[in-house]
C-alpha cells in the first residue's frame, strides 16, 4: 500500500554478522518466528533480527547474502500464517513481502539502521526481501476482547477472517487505481502479477478458513449434536455451506490470479458477490453456534486429577 508520510528510523535488533557467529546472534532483541515447511508441513523455528518501523514489525530474507532465498522465506509464501516469538510475548502474524517501491524504502531504512544488511544486499543479485508481520486486526468498532467462553473464540477467529476479507479487498481497490495512474503516466503499472499483499491475505483467509471448518466438522458439531440431536438440521445446512464456501475459495483464488488483466467492474461485482456470501454464511454460523457455546468456558479446563490412594503403612 502507498506511504504518505516517512516514517522515522527504525529500531533494529542486532546488526548482522558478515559470517554466522551464534555469540553475536544472542540476547534479548532476537525474534523468533514459526513457519509452516512449503512441503512437510512441519513446524520450523527460526531466529531472526526483528526491525520496528512506524508500528510495522519487520523481518529481512537476508541469508547473508547467499544466492537463495532462505527457507523461511519460502515457508511464509506457501504458509502466510505465521506465529512470532519476541521477548516474552508470542502471537500469531500474517507474513506479507513488501513490493517495489514500498519494499526498497523499507530496505533502507533497514540499511541505516544495520548496515550489515547492505553489505549481504551487495553479495547477490537477488532482492532482499523484506517481510512485513502484521498482528491480527482487531474490530474497528471495539477494543480487544477477553476471551472467557469458546463463543468468544468463534468471533475472535471470524472477526479475524473478515479482516483478512477487508485487507484483500482494499489492497484490489489499490491495486486498480495503481493501474489508472499508470494509463495516466503517473505512476509504473502494477504488472500482470497477483500482488505479494493480495495474495499473502487471500491465502491466510482461505488456509484459515478451511481449518477453522475441519475442526467445526470433525470435533466441534459432532459434540454440540450429542448434546443437542435436534439441531440436526442445522448441522445439515452448515456442512452443506462448508461445501459452498470452499467452492467460493476456489473461486476466490482464481479471480484474483486473473486481477492484472480483469475489467475493473466486473471484478469488483464478482469480489462482492462471492465476500458477500462468505461472510453471510459466518452471519449464519455465529446465529446458530453461539447461543451454544455462550456457557462452554475457553480454554477447556484441564480434566480433574485423580485421587491418589493413602500409602499404606
């Protein structure tokens, strides 16, 4: 997205070493971020030197200056969702490379800040990427929840997804008016390409989304059914509907692949309608589901302890 204002230096972590050396990587000011493997799906733990820019939190693809990118980096393109370790907080991020412009400005910043990164960027002919961790957004409308009941939890991951919806459809808006200055001479063309920001958003809310309703279809409705048979046709409908939103996913996919060449009108309606019935069919889930699970504290208590027999004398 387009910086109006600049932004002030920014706070690095430790300066990188021009060779690995495990004493100068130590300490306080080391992130520790969590990708998912591109292909073994495995956990994989990672430190890496965090930069604040402006309340942006920022990690650099440097691999001191190898040819490749690090394996990291290619995690977070296959796996947006990513968890961030920093001092002793811990949250979940969504991974998002900077483009162009955007990316070279944060570049040198970083560069002012830790001038061993410019020393890595000269080794390669390769750009490196600089990675934006975003927190999860909060309700505009309202200040963080508490999180007591796992009715909460349901809102707190959907208000997470109608965010992700928001992000992919003001960063098209960005994208579509890129183009128009572009037919003006004001600006470069956005190129052909799926932007890295629509892209990263649109797959951290269809990953999340297909998650979120595997776990509803195999744990959460069979529970609520045992409790409630007479809800069965509810259960009914919503299954159906994690049919048809998984469809829309694809759908959703697909249109934004086709963005660099789309008429922006037609996209737009099509964006609408298919954010339209992906979020109608949350409206629908938080109808039936939370009256539910108001009384179901989160997280589970943990089950009770059994008690020990007396020793025998």
């Amino acid at each position: 997205m387009p910086e109006h204002k600049p932004a002030p230096e920014l706070t690095p972590g430790p300066t990188p070493a021009p060779t690995p050396a495990p004493a100068a990587t130590a300490g306080g000011d080391l992130l520790l971020l969590t990708t998912k493997g591109a292909r073994s799906g495995r956990d994989v733990t990672t430190p890496l030197a965090p930069f604040h820019d402006n309340g942006r939190l920022l990690v650099v693809g440097s691999n001191l200056g190898a040819p490749h990118h690090p394996a990291w980096y290619h995690n977070l393109l296959a796996h947006p969702i990513v968890r961030v370790q920093l001092g002793s907080e811990e949250f979940q991020a969504v991974a998002v490379p900077a483009e162009g412009a955007r990316r070279d400005r944060l570049f040198e910043r970083v560069v002012r800040a830790a001038p061993g990164y410019g020393d890595h960027q000269s080794r390669t002919t390769r750009i490196l990427p600089v990675v934006v961790l975003e927190r999860p957004a909060a309700d505009p409308d309202e200040g963080p929840r508490e999180i007591r009941t796992l009715a909460d939890k349901v809102e707190e991951v959907h208000t997470w997804l109608r965010a992700q919806l928001r992000h992919v459809q003001a960063e098209t808006e960005a994208h579509f008016a890129a183009r128009a200055a572009a037919r003006q001479g004001a600006a470069p063309h956005p190129g052909p390409g799926l932007g890295l920001q629509i892209r990263q958003h649109c797959l951290a809310f269809c990953q999340s989304l297909e998650f979120h309703h595997t776990s509803e279809d195999a744990h959460l409705f069979p529970g609520i059914a045992r409790h409630h048979p007479h809800l069965g046709a509810t259960f009914d409908r919503l299954r159906d509907e994690h049919r048809t939103v998984a469809r829309i996913q694809g759908e959703l996919v697909g249109l934004l692949d086709g963005i660099g060449a789309a008429d922006p009108r037609r996209f737009r309606a099509e964006l609408h309608r298919m954010s339209g019935e992906l979020t109608a069919h949350l409206a629908y889930e938080e109808e039936a589901l939370l009256p539910l699970l108001a009384d179901v504290p989160w997280p589970p208590a943990p089950p009770p302890t059994a008690p020990q027999a007396p020793e025998r004398g």
